[in-house]
C-alpha cells in the first residue's frame, strides 16, 4: 500500500526554498565558496548549465551522480546514464546484488576509478 504525506503542510518550505535566491545572496554564497577553495560555475539558463557541466565530464569518464530532479530536468542524468559517453555508475550499481557485491558496490559509489572500472 502506497500512501502520500503531505511534507509541506503550513507551506513554510516552499516560502523557503520555492523560489530563486536574489542576485546579492547568490553571489555572497559564491564568494564563500570560492573563499573555500570551491570553484563555482553560474549559469544563465538550464541549456548553459546542462552544456558546463557536460564541458567538464571527460568521454569515458566514470561519472557517479546521485538522484537529484536537477539533472533530471537537465537532461543531464539521460546524457551520463544513456548516451555512451562515459561510465556511468549508477546503473550498474543499481544492477549489483546487495548482499554478494557489497563491498565492490560502497567502492564504486564512495572513490571509482579505472581500476574498478577494469579500464
């Protein structure tokens, strides 16, 4: 039995969070991430950020992305998972058995590299 919660019942995180940071916010969050060493790209729209992102993903790549509706409306998950580009990781770990392959599937997901990859 499937049964839907309402998650935002007095609608204090969509106040929140349901709409864009102003421009002062969204670069002081920068600065503070750069200030730690983070390098930040901003895109103007979706289709910039979809092509930044891609721009930094090398072709055979191993790439590991977690759920996120972001890459989803992106079109990013379908371009890693589906295009042939790179190693997607998701869905072959999702393909693993959970009880023999435990340890290969933390490895994978926690430090891929070529190695594990047998490339």
């Amino acid at each position: 039995m499937i049964k839907e919660v309402e998650v935002d019942t007095d609608g204090s995180l969509t106040r929140r969070w349901g709409t864009r940071a102003d421009d002062v916010r969204v670069k002081r969050t920068m600065a503070a991430l750069e200030t730690n060493g983070i390098t930040v790209h901003r895109a103007s729209d979706a289709a910039a950020a979809k092509r930044m992102v891609l721009d930094l993903i090398h072709d055979a790549s191993a790439v590991h992305q977690g759920a996120s509706q972001t890459l989803d409306v992106l079109g990013l998950t379908y371009e890693i998972e589906r295009s042939g580009r790179y190693a997607a990781l998701r869905p072959r770990i999702w393909s693993m058995d959970r009880e023999t392959e435990a340890h290969e599937i933390r490895r994978l997901g926690a430090a891929p590299d070529d190695e594990v990859l047998g490339f």
